[in-house]
C-alpha cells in the first residue's frame, strides 16, 4: 500500500511536517496508519469470502463480499471532533474523523480532503492560502472499525494544522454510493469550518434530538429547526456542535421492537426474570443499528452531521427512556443490563467512531456498585460469529474514564475533556452510565474528572472559560412537593385500579410500574435523593473557578423547553459578577425535535422560579430572558419570563478579545475588569436579588439584545454571547427562529473571597 494512503491525512510535502506528530499526535494517528495498512494487506488477499482473524481485530464465520466498484454508503458521512493537540509545540493541530457504513465488501474506502481558503472569502483570500502551510490536498485510507454480514464501520481519521484565518475545508469519498433514501444529498463532497490559531470555537448546543414514542411526527414537522441550523452555519458557520444528549430516541423498541412481547408482561416478577437470550440480542441488535440509520439519515439533521464537527455525550433515550432511574433491583433484570450493553455499541460507533469495547458484547451478570476494581469478562463467542471487531486501539486522549464499570451499563463511564479553540475548554459529563435513583456519578469518578481538567488547565495559560455538559438541569426549579405526592400512599389506590380495570393506564410506566413521570424527576439533579451530591459537585466546580480564574458555564437539556439558571454570589457580599467566581451560568436548551411540554407545566415551573440558597455564599435562581413569546404566538402566561415551552437550540460565541494581551488571560485581568453596555440602562446594574440583572450583559437580555441573533457579537471582550434560537412556528417546515440573546463575562483576578 503506499504511503500516502494510509490512516494518517499525510501531507503531500514531508518538509512541512510537523512537531506535534512526534508526541500527542501519535496517539490519535500511528495506530491508524498500522491498522489501515493491515487492513489493506488483508483486503488484498481476499477474493469474494472473508472473516478469518486480522491481526487488529476479532473476527469470526464467513459472508458474501459485495463486488460492486463502487461502495454502497448505507450511512453519513458523520464528522466528529476529537480535540487539539501541539498547543506547547507552538505546532496546533486540529483533530477529527469521519464515519461512514457500508454494506461488507472487499474495497477499503479512501477519504481526500484539501483546504479551500478563507471561510470568508474576501480581500488577499488567495495571498492568505498561497502563504499557508501544510494545506495541501490529503489522502486518507479508512480503518474497519466493525463489520458483521449485514455492514461495515469505517473511520478516517483527520488531522488538519490550524491556519491564521478560519479555514473551509472539504473531504470527498471517490467512488461512493448513497443508498438512503431519505438523504438529499447525492454528492460525496462534504465541507467544514476549522477556527483561526486564535479564534475560539464558535459553538451550536442542542438536545433531545427525536421524538417520544406516540408523538405525531408530521404535526411537528419532523426536525424543522435543523434547517434553520444550516441556515445560520451558512451564513456564520458553526465550529462545533455538542450533542446534550439524547441525539437519538430508541424508545420505539419497547413499543413497535423486540421488547414489545416483553413489555406487555403483566406480571413484575416474570418481566425481572425474562432471559435476554442470544436471539433476543440479535432482535434488540438489528433495532439498534437501524434505527440509528434511519435517524442520522434523515434530513435536514443528515447534512448537519457531515458539515459540522460533532461531540457527543449521552442520556436515557440514547438507550431506553428512564434508564437508569427506575428502581434497582428492575434495573438489574438480564434485559435492562442487555440492552445497555446494545445501545452501548452503537453509541461508541455512530457518535464516537470507534469500536466497541468487549464488555459490551457481554450479557452475563456483574457486581459493580461499590466494588472499585471488579473484573470484566471477555466477549461472548457467540456473539463474535460472523463479525469483526477492531483491537488493540489506545484510548484516545480527549477520555476521562472511569475507574469501574456502571451498575447496569456494564461498561466504564466516558467523560470529555478538549480545548474548543483558543480559550474555551470543554468538560462532557457521562451523567448516564453510573447513574441510579440515588446517584449521578461515583465519587472516584469525580475524583478523576476534576483531576484532569485541573491539569489540563494548569497547563494551558490562554483559558479563560469552562463550558461544562450535564445533561440534565443543575439550576431548576424544585419540583420536590410534587415527588412526594407521586410516592406516597394515595397513589396505591390508583396504581391497583390501573392493574385491574386499567383506570389512568397512562399515569404509570410500563416498566416498573411506577408514576410515569417520577423517573424524571429522580433524573433531575434538584431531585432530593440527588441535592447532596449536586452541593458537592457545585462547590468543586466553585472552588475550580477561582483556583484556575476561569468562568464555568453549564449546558443542559432534558427537559424540553428553554431557560436560564445561575448561580451568584449573594448580594449582602456586594462581588461584582465580572469577579466572582460562583457566578454560573446553566444554560437549558432543549429540545431540538421532540415536542415541547403543555403551556400549564412551563407556567408551573415559572411560578415555583424562587431564590433558593446553595450555601451562606451562593444564591440561585432562573433569569428572566424571554421578553416576549417567538413571533406572534402566545406560548406562556403574561407572568412568565423565564421558561419556555418550545422547540429550541442555543449558540455560544466568544466575543472579541481584544483587550486581552498576548492572548493569554488566565489569571490575569482581561481589559480593564469592566465591559461595556451592550444595551441603554446597563450602567445601572446594582443587583438587588437574582430577579434583577446582577451585571451589564443580562441587562435588556431578551430579543433586543445585541447577542439575539447568534451572529453579532456582544460588547463584554472576551466574555461568552448566548442566543437561544426559539422556534416560532411548528407547522413551518423551514423551522425559522426568534432568536433570545444576553452575556457571560470572563472571570477577571480580584480579591478572592
């Protein structure tokens, strides 16, 4: 095989090579370049039959090869980002794969990709590409992640230098053919948008990206609001886009899937005790795979995922609504822990690309919870018929893994951490994997996340915000009263004539036979079996903030409707919120597709909107952004500024940093400590409580303010812009927007208190 055309995206001139190769660089790249060759060299030799051993991989049975010249794409492409690496080396690189599935075949798919200049084409575009290095066309060879009789996983992993514009690259796969119907894209060509050295990563946020199982699809018009995502990325492309969680919905297999014949047991002690044999897995297996073709087939969210890099992290839905939150000794039957190890697959597949670890083709019993150590069984022969599953991979670098596997996903969980360009870093949460009704995450995991980003950090002089992934609300209003109710003795009555003359058949859950909306409340981390471990975890983010003098931020989604949570310092304390570290922004956006909840609940969640107290220092409370209802409509009472029940997405962008010398501001005062007023009245910012604005860039927040549009950007140099992109219509298939926008400021040095 040659040289060029390995895992690897080789620069054609090998005196522009770069330093970072030689360290970080080696671990997302040499042991692709290994494995594609391999693949190659075994690929050569097959000639109709394969599925003997490879030397990377596990491999199993025989299967018919299609012969086609050309490949049959029954998926993506998929663009991931993976993170940076060279920072130290004075050498950035920026670092990504590509996806696709293919129907099994003997042909090794090649990948080329070239720099088309300047994102804005505008004056001495040319002069700009003609000077840049290490931009010439690339090739790259995929690398078999997967493949059973049925597909084929393939990966190319991308390796791109940062320039000193914001530069528009485009990859084509040569000799492809799309099978998906549903696609409207028939081209191979594909672009993206890779930041400047030193621009920041302009981010798009979105969650719930599906609909619940019974929803009318074609009254909500599908997902509209992917439109107007492509849209906005045209006219100022997204870096990013993070995935909060639930990217798809595999509901359905308990409704029109496999698992129907089992929901429909009556009888809890036979549903706890139902086998999850090797048919049932094969059944769940296919459901898994396609559905998740369908979903990431389906257009507009198709484009999307080939045009703008992705990060994903996890929720319920990925896997089945509630788990991980209905009772414990239910969460361990054969076919919840079955089906976690199912979804677990293709999650590290479609959303991650790579293969899936061994533990997941198990289905065999474990005890994890509270046994630090536990030892993982291997794979299941049966399970290894007829497939291959690439081996030997490092873990790549972007992982914060677990110590110990989950207590019913049995794998380990897998946190993020990554730089999103020049000063923002970017902490993802598995909040799903460990989880329980009484926990979110083990306390050693913890341990480890906050380790690490502390190093990374520590180590990296030009951050100056922590934007932070749970997928769940943290600043919420408490909806304590209302799981009292939902557990106590008054709902006996009512649960017993369910069973027997199915009386409120719809108020309980098929599963554990509980009130159908207590798992998501035991999901929320204000729920009361969760308030201690929510104090822990704010406090350390709190103590982080000022230790390392950057402003965390928090994404969440989960709940189907928009809002804005925060944390403070209390007033009486009189800490200016550009100097205060427990200043915490939780930004709630969700959900992109799914619908949204009854008007009533999002009036009930305003009301309940008090000021409550973390500690004798901190105060929370929602802020009220939402000036008026999107377009003409009437979606919540005249009273409710602070929630709101529609479809939605957000955009985070960093402002113009000006002010901040030599491009490094941690730790370090940015400008002069003040920001300008991004709308009149802002001077007059004298916080009297959390109702009122505790800062000039929450002043006139709504949809007059400068930030509103997800395109122009605020006056707080260096701080964050935050446009919630609400939907007006839902009917409109084009899924246009009204945009909600306010500021986050850097966090500046000041008395520490």
């Amino acid at each position: 095989m040659d040289e060029n055309a390995s895992g690897r995206l080789r620069r054609q001139n090998p005196d522009n090579a770069v330093e970072g190769d030689k360290a970080l660089n080696g671990v997302y790249q040499l042991q692709d370049n290994r494995i594609a060759s391999a693949t190659a060299n075994t690929m050569s030799n097959i000639t109709g039959l394969h599925g003997d051993k490879a030397q990377n991989g596990t491999a199993g049975g025989s299967r018919i090869a299609s012969l086609n010249e050309e490949l049959d794409i029954m998926c993506g492409p998929l663009l991931n980002y993976k993170g940076m690496s060279g920072e130290r080396a004075n050498a950035i690189l920026w670092h990504g794969s590509v996806l696709i599935v293919t129907n099994p075949g003997p042909k090794q798919p090649e990948l080329k990709l070239k720099c088309l200049g300047p994102a804005d084409q505008g004056a001495y575009a040319s002069q700009k590409l003609e000077n840049s290095q290490g931009i010439q066309e690339h090739a790259a060879a995929g690398v078999k992640l997967y493949e059973d009789s049925e597909k084929t996983f393939w990966r190319f992993t991308l390796e791109l230098p940062f320039q000193d514009f914001e530069a528009c690259w485009e990859y084509l796969l040569p000799n492809v053919r799309f099978l998906s119907r549903l696609s409207s894209q028939t081209s191979s060509a594909r672009t993206f948008v890779v930041p400047s050295v030193s621009q920041s990563m302009r981010i798009m946020f979105h969650s719930c990206n599906g609909f619940s199982v019974g929803t009318d699809e074609d009254a909500w018009s599908g997902p509209a609001l992917w439109n107007d995502v492509l849209r906005i990325n045209d006219s100022k492309p997204f870096h990013v886009m993070i995935g909060g969680g639930d990217q798809i919905y595999n509901d359905g297999v308990r409704v029109r899937g496999p698992l129907r014949q089992w929901t429909d047991i009556a009888n809890p002690h036979k549903r706890r005790e139902y086998p999850f044999g090797e048919g049932l897995r094969a059944d769940c297996d296919k459901y898994y795979f396609d559905n998740y073709v369908r979903w990431f087939s389906t257009e507009p969210f198709a484009t999307a995922n080939g045009q703008i890099p992705q990060v994903n992290i996890w929720d319920d839905h990925d896997i089945i609504d509630g788990f991980g939150s209905y009772t414990d000794h239910f969460m361990k039957c054969p076919v919840f822990r079955g089906i976690g190890g199912v979804s677990f697959k293709y999650y590290c597949l479609f959303q991650h690309h790579i293969p899936p670890p061994k533990p997941t083709f198990t289905i065999a019993p474990r005890q994890t919870m509270g046994t630090p150590g536990t030892i993982v069984t291997g794979a299941e022969p049966a399970q290894l018929e007829d497939a291959f599953v690439l081996q030997g991979m490092q873990e790549d670098p972007s992982w914060i893994i677990g110590a110990r596997p989950g207590p019913y996903v049995e794998e380990r969980s897998r946190s993020l951490y990554m730089r999103l360009g020049a000063r923002i870093g970017f902490l993802g949460v598995d909040a799903r994997t460990e989880r329980t009704r009484h926990q979110v995450n083990y306390e050693d995991t913890y341990d480890r996340i906050f380790n690490r980003v502390r190093s990374e950090i520590s180590s990296s002089a030009e951050i100056t915000h922590l934007i932070v992934l749970l997928g769940v609300p943290i600043a919420y209003p408490r909806l304590a009263w209302l799981e009292s109710i939902f557990t106590s003795p008054i709902i006996g009555p009512i649960r017993f004539l369910s069973k027997r003359f199915g009386v409120a058949g719809g108020f309980f859950n098929h599963f554990d036979g509980q009130v159908d909306l207590l798992d998501d409340l035991d999901d929320h981390y204000t729920a009361r079996q969760h308030k201690h471990e929510r104090k822990r975890l704010l406090l350390r983010l709190q103590a982080l903030a000022q230790e390392q003098n950057v402003r965390v931020t928090i994404l969440s989604g989960d709940v189907h409707l928009a809002a804005l949570g925060r944390f403070y310092s209390k007033p009486k304390l009189n800490v200016p919120a550009e100097q205060d570290h427990r200043y915490m922004v939780n930004i709630v956006s969700s959900a992109i597709t799914n619908k949204p909840p009854p008007k009533a609940v999002a009036n009930l969640l305003a009301r309940r909107n008090k000021i409550h107290h973390l500690d004798h220092h901190t105060d929370e409370t929602l802020m009220n952004i939402f000036d008026k209802d999107p377009g003409d409509s009437q979606r919540t009472a005249n009273s409710n500024n602070c929630t709101m029940p529609s479809r939605n997405y957000a955009i985070i962008t960093e402002a113009p940093v000006t002010e901040i010398a030599n491009g490094s501001a941690n730790g370090h005062v940015v400008g002069n400590g003040t920001a300008s007023p991004p709308f009149a009245g802002a001077e007059n910012t004298h916080k009297k409580d959390g109702h009122s604005p505790v800062h000039s860039g929450e002043v006139g927040a709504g949809t007059r303010h400068v930030a509103a549009s997800g395109v122009h950007r605020g006056a707080m140099p260096g701080g964050l812009d935050v446009s919630i992109r609400v939907e007006i219509d839902q009917h409109d298939r084009e899924g246009k927007t009204e945009g909600y926008g306010f500021s986050i400021p850097s966090l500046t040095t000041g008395d520490k208190v």
